[in-house]
C-alpha cells in the first residue's frame, strides 16, 4: 500500500499487533492514528483487543504437584551435599 | 535476555541458588513451571512425558548449576537445556514451530467489511459492539475466563504456545523470539492470528450475552 493513501477498515484490523507491539513503521502509524481518530469502529475493534489480552492475562498457570515439588526439592537438598564440580 | 551480565536481581538468585537456599530454588520452579510445560508441549505431545522432561531439565541444571557463570540469564541457560531434551524427547521433532504463520487467515471476516468496487470498499458493514456493558456485569466470571482458556486451547500449537507465554506467562517478544528461536516478525503474525480469534470467540459470547446473535 501506498504511504499516502488511508487506511480501510480491513487493513487497521490486519495491523492492530504491529501496533500494540509498537513495530509500525512512523509514517504507517500515523495513518493508523488517522484512521482510528476518524473511526468508531477501528476504535472500538483496537479496545476489544486491549480487553482480550487483559482477559488472556488473567487466566491461571499451572502449577507443580506437591509430590513434584518434593521430589525437586530432595533433589536439590542432595545436590547441596554434593562436592562441587 | 542477550548476552550482557545478569541483572541485579538476578545475581543475587543465582547466588542464592549456588548456596543452597531451598526457598529461592523452590520459587524459580514455580515461577517457570507453567511455561516450560508449554516450551515443551511445542514438541512432546504427551503431557506426562512432558512433566518428566520438565523435571529432568531441573536434574540437568542442578548438575551444572555450579559451573554457570551467569554470561546469559537464568532463563535463556534454563530454556536451552529443556529444549534440547524435549528435542531428543520428542516424537514430533521433525516438526518446525512457525508451520500455520503463512497461510492467509483474515483477522476478522471479510464478510464484515463493504466489498470492493463499493462505496466504503473495506470499511465496516457491520461495526464489532463495545463490550463494556456486559464486561461490567459480569467481569471475569469464572464462565467468562472458561470461554477464554477454551477459545486458546482451540488455536493451532504454535499460535497457542506464543499467545500464552506473551499474554499469561508475560513474556516479552524477545524472550519468546529467543527461546522459541522465531523470527521477530513470525512470533508478531504468530500472535496476531491467536489474539484476533480469541477476541472472536469473545465477540461471539458477549453478543450472546447481550441477547443478539
């Protein structure tokens, strides 16, 4: 595409990544912020992948069984009475 | 990440690990448990195997955990030695990680944009509705983060893997290009697919619950 020539919908929603992940170019970022100030939708679009990946990031781990943990943790007590080397 | 010295806080762990401190040794499991699972699912598919070669990364680290200078972080040196073993684990070693990157796959269907030739040629037919209202109502009901976790666990390996250790696990793009040796702009596409259909499968629930479908 054409630095000069503004941005459909359909392309804002291809480059919203690059965007959060501040890896546009300047000249395409600046025709990103045109678009989105002029546009209800793209903004609304840009605002629901915020809230995804805030959502994303409340989604818990998985976390170690006790018995793995103890069994990591002898190893390591073992480890501690190992010579160096 | 990268080949400088350790961060601070970082000395201070390796050299807290080194002296034996079973709290600091303890808390570094937990922390990277969850996501050396994921590293290592990228290429043992069965979840008990990949346990086992989770824990044996740690055996492997403890055994050369005296001799490590600290000349790389604790993660990238950790991250190296499970997915060497998960390589010479793995029954899908054959596989290479960015496989779906190239494939067209529009972000949001094309069906919702104005076709070509008209007036509004790629401008919204039909705009996505702002959330807030049912966010607000219902903010991160358990049945809510379900939708999430499923519509992640739905999405190709590779885009689930990258999706997860950016947006659950926090990793920055570095560490996820470093460790899952992808290039920059793979690990951006990876992500791009994986958030765009989460944030469509979370379209699809909230208009629901909004009563439209």
């Amino acid at each position: 595409m054409k630095a000069d020539t503004p941005l459909t919908c359909k392309e804002i929603v291809e480059l919203v990544t690059d965007y959060l992940e501040g890896s546009l170019p300047d000249e395409q970022r600046a025709l990103f912020e045109a678009h989105l100030a002029a546009c209800r939708g793209c903004r609304t679009y840009l605002e629901q992948m915020r809230q995804t990946i805030a959502l994303t990031g409340r989604l818990t781990e998985e976390w170690l069984t006790p018995e793995a943990e103890q069994v990591l943790l002898n190893a390591y007590k073992d480890w501690k009475n190992m010579p160096e080397g | 990440m990268g080949t400088g010295a350790l961060a601070e806080t970082e000395k201070d762990l390796l050299a807290a690990l080194q002296r034996g401190d079973e709290a600091a040794f303890l808390s570094l499991v937990n922390q990277h448990h969850s996501a050396m699972l994921r590293v290592c699912r990228l290429f043992v598919n069965d979840l008990a195997a990949a346990e086992e070669v989770v824990q044996d990364t740690w055996l492997a680290a403890l055994e050369s955990l005296h001799r490590f200078e600290g000349r790389s972080s604790l993660k990238t040196w950790l991250y190296a030695i499970l997915t060497n073993k998960a390589k010479t684990r793995g029954v899908r070693e054959s596989r290479s990680l960015p496989f779906s990157a190239l494939e067209a796959e529009p972000a949001v269907d094309p069906e919702r944009f104005h076709p070509k030739g008209q007036a509004w040629a790629g401008h919204w037919a039909e705009k996505p509705r702002p959330w807030e209202r049912v966010l607000e109502s219902q903010a991160l009901s358990n049945e809510l983060l379900a939708h999430v976790q499923a519509a992640i666990e739905n999405l190709p390996e590779s885009q689930r893997t990258v999706i997860s250790l950016r947006d659950i696990e926090g990793w920055t793009s570095a560490e996820v290009c470093n460790i899952l040796d992808l290039s920059e702009t793979n690990q951006r596409v990876l992500l791009h697919r994986a958030r765009s259909k989460v944030r469509r499968a979370l379209e699809v629930y909230f208009d629901a619950k909004a009563g439209r479908t």
